[in-house]
C-alpha cells in the first residue's frame, strides 16, 4: 500500500466533493458583491504583510477573487468560460483521482503557493498559477481532447497546454522573484500530481471519445458507442457519435466495402 493510499483510508472520509464547484461558488459571490457595492475586491488579495498584522482571512479570500475580469459583455462571457473551464477540468481530475486526491493536489498547491509568498510579503498573490497547474495536469492526461474556444473554434488542447508553458516559462526567466516562486510552486504541484498519478496506478478507461476524450472515468455517466462506418473501433461519446469524421482504412477505403 502506497503513501497516498494510506493517507486516503485515515482521511479520506474528511475530503469535499465537488471542490472546483464551490470554489466558482465563492467567485460568482465575489463578483456580484462587488457589482452591488457590497465589498471591495481589494480586501480579498493576499498581501502576506497584511496577515502577519491579523488580517488572516486574506490567506483564503484570495482564492475567491477573479482573475482577469473585465468590463461589458467580453469581459463577463470570458469569466464565465472562465468558469466553466476549471469546472469541468477540476471535476474531470476528480474523477480520475478520486475527490480526497483532488483535494490533497489543491491543497499541496496552496500551501506552496502560499509558504513561498511570504518570502516576499509586500507582494500581492493571486491564484492564477494555481489554477493554472489543474489546466497543466488535465492537458498531460487528455493531450488529444478538443476544446470549442468560446463555443466556436475548435482546437486540441494540447497545443494550448504548449502556449501555457512557454507562458510559464517566459515568466519564470523574465519575471520578479516574486513572480517566479508563484510559478515554481505551479510547477511543482504539476510535477507532484504526475508523480502521484503515476503511484496510484489508476485504472485504464475502457471507452474513450476519439473526438474529445472523455471515458468512462472522467465522465461515468456518458454512454459511449462504436462507429460501425469507421475503422480501428473507433469510440465515441453521445455528443460524438452522429457528429464526426469517419476513420478509413490504411489505403484510404472504407472499412466495410
């Protein structure tokens, strides 16, 4: 029995469910305070110089707070696909680890993300790496998935997993140091996570969409079927299966005539 093993049979019972969930709860919350005159956004940052003089809520409102919000119409359609991203991506890894796993790799991030903050504590933090390893994890396990940017253009999401990196590594090289341990604790949590996943040895999907991929682990709810038109038993989830590109023989025929 492995580490993790042991450590979700004495804690298991204490993880939360659908984490990614309330955490979109608590910035929909936020930002619909702040449209109403409620509270400022600025009391939820987290200044580690603030908390060392008590004000200690600031060590988790920062997880509440948006990142990128804009004004107008773009700026509320790109936080709501905002939204919808790491909700679906967050759930997708609880599915695959289980949600005591998940947790651990969110809190592991956190703690990082945080410890190394106060290295620097006249610096503001926010989430945006954190959330971005979720995004890291879930392309290394679903390179070949297909995402409709803003239900329109459709591309493969390990292509924007390559963009993400150099992002990050343009960051790391040309960024402050501040900014820099934020991205390293990204990193780290990524690398953490593969380690993990590595060691649970989670179980191969028996299905998987060949158009998005979704199994039968990240989305247990789906009925997957089988194209009788395409070669290779090509798998496909109920979205896909009228809707797609038929896949040929070697030579270029049909599979069945």
């Amino acid at each position: 029995m492995s580490f993790l093993d042991k450590l979700e049979r004495s804690f298991g019972r204490f993880a939360i469910p659908n984490l990614s969930l309330y955490l979109i709860i608590g910035q929909v919350f936020v930002v619909l305070s702040s449209m109403a005159g409620l509270l400022s956004a600025a009391n939820l940052v987290l200044f580690p110089r603030l908390v060392e003089l008590g004000q200690w809520w600031r060590l988790v409102t920062f997880l509440m707070q948006p990142v990128g919000v804009g004004v107008g119409l773009l700026g509320i359609v790109s936080l709501v696909f905002g939204w919808w991203i790491f909700y679906f991506m967050g759930s997708a890894l609880e599915g695959y680890w289980g949600a005591f796993r998940f947790n651990l790799f969110l809190l592991t991030g956190y703690l990082f993300t945080v410890s190394l903050a106060f290295l620097f504590p006249d610096w503001p933090v926010s989430y945006t790496f954190l959330a971005g390893s979720i995004f890291l994890v879930f392309t290394h396990l679903n390179p070949d998935f297909e995402l409709i940017i803003f239900f329109i253009v459709p591309v493969k999401i390990k292509w924007l997993g390559l963009i993400a990196w150099g992002f990050y590594v343009y960051e790391f090289i040309a960024g402050v140091w501040p900014v820099r341990l934020q991205v390293g604790a990204a990193i780290a949590t990524k690398l953490d996570a593969g380690r993990a996943a590595a060691r649970s040895a989670a179980p191969e999907p028996r299905h998987r969409c060949r158009v998005c991929g979704k199994t039968d682990l990240t989305n247990p709810e789906l009925d997957f079927r089988y194209c009788s038109k395409c070669a290779d038993d090509a798998c496909y989830c109920p979205e896909h299966i009228f809707n797609h590109e038929h896949v040929r023989n070697p030579d270029g025929t049909a599979p069945h005539g």
